[in-house]
C-alpha cells in the first residue's frame, strides 16, 4: 500500500488549462497505482480548459462548486459528488461559471509510453 498525504501532492501543469491549480494525489511514483493516475483541480471562477482531446477516457468527479462541461454540442453542469466519464477523442471544453472555486478529482489512464 502507498500512502501519499495531501501536503506531499506535487503540482502540474495540464495543457490547454486556464485559472487551475493541479495537484497530483498519486501515480508517476514507485508503488503506486499501475493503470492511472489521480489529480485534483483547483479551479477559480472563469477558469476551465479546451476544447480539446485524448486518445483516452477520463473521468471527472466535481467535490465542491460546479463546473459546465461541454461536449457535442450539448451541456451540463456538474455539481457535488456528479462525475462524468469523457470518452477517447471525444472533444470537451469545460468552465467554471460560478463565483465559487470548483474543486474537482480528475482520474486518467496513464499514456501509452509511461506504462
């Protein structure tokens, strides 16, 4: 078992994202999860990421606030405790629209060359 404390998550920075800070929980390290690694984003007002893609699925879990995740020309605000899965390649754009900071768990695969 790997135990990782809150005060021991690195931050990174994720491409096409504006007004988040993002923390990773686990994964890249040895003994951890070998399929996929956990971050959580910290997202302002206004701030969001996309539209873009990845050749894999992600799931998004919203733990405080709300955030609006757009994809195929639909629209849908996750609130507390909402997750959504995001399908490879499907393009999505997501934004906080609220006043509030949306506080989000962010699951992904690791990509095919970190296995």
């Amino acid at each position: 078992m790997l135990v990782k404390r809150f005060e021991e998550a690195q931050p990174y920075e994720a491409p096409n994202h504006r007004d988040v800070v993002g923390l990773r929980l686990q994964g890249f390290e040895e003994g951890g999860p070998k399929n996929q690694w956990i971050g959580l984003s910290q997202f302002l007002p206004g701030g969001g990421a996309g539209p873009d893609s990845t050749p894999f699925e992600k799931v998004y879990v919203v733990l405080e606030g709300e955030m609006t995740v757009m994809s195929g020309g639909k629209e849908t605000v996750l609130k507390k405790y909402d997750s959504c899965t995001v399908a490879p390649d499907e393009v999505r754009t997501i934004e906080n629209r609220s006043n509030h900071v949306c506080t989000m768990l962010v699951v992904i695969p690791y990509p095919p060359e970190a296995n």
